[in-house]
C-alpha cells in the first residue's frame, strides 16, 4: 500500500477519538509529489480534527527529495502549533545522510523504531 496510516488507541474506549490516539504513517508518500500532496491534505485534516500525536515509518524509503522534506518540515510546524508531536522512525542511512545537514531534531524527534516512538508519545514529555 502507498499511503497507509494505522490508529493506535491509548485509550480503552473502543471509539477512541483523535485525542490521545497515535497514528502511524509509512513513509512511502514521498516517493512522488502528488502522494505528498495526498499526505500533506491528510495530515492537515487529521491535526484539524484533534490528532497530536503522530509517527512517520520511514523504514521503506532510501529516499527523500526536497519535496519530502519541506513536507516533513511543514508536518512539524503544524503539529507543533497545536502543542502535539511528530516522531520519524527507521530512518535508514541514506535518507539520515541527506537529512543529517539540516539538524532534523530541531524539527520533530526521530526515534530508532516504532515501539520506542509509541512510549516515548504515551509518556507525554514532549
């Protein structure tokens, strides 16, 4: 699947809203601009409707280009903005080399893989 996004709920109620919910995306949007467009109208709507707290799966992308990156980038700028947090994961050395001049931890945190985004975002210290 190209654009996929996966709901966690940390909540026990089975209709869990956006609140307190962490969704995960894989990163495979930004292998074409017209996908990160997709993603970047998706990502708006879902921080609109109350989600804050947010991981990017990078872990099939060997990839980026200047597009990804200003979506990432904008991604954080927003989620920030409503006091959330966005979380890359598996970031593999090439996309970690073309990012690496660009300081992306003053952006969003970057974390080795998903289970330590999921406790790091429950724990809410962001």
């Amino acid at each position: 699947m190209i654009l996929s996004a996966e709901l966690i709920s940390t909540s026990n109620d089975v209709e869990a809203d956006a609140v307190g919910s962490i969704f995960i995306f894989e990163a495979d949007f930004f292998r074409s601009m017209h996908l990160c467009d997709s993603f970047w109208g998706i990502f708006r709507t879902m921080v609109k409707g109350g989600a804050r707290k947010i991981i990017i799966d990078m872990k099939n992308l060997d990839f980026v280009d200047s597009i990804g990156i200003s979506v990432l980038i904008n991604a954080s700028k927003l989620i920030k903005s409503v006091k959330g947090a966005l979380v890359i994961t598996n970031i593999s050395e090439n996309v970690e080399v073309m990012l690496k001049p660009l300081d992306i931890s003053r952006f969003f945190f970057v974390m080795d893989n998903n289970s330590e985004a999921r406790t790091f975002l429950t724990g809410g210290k962001f």
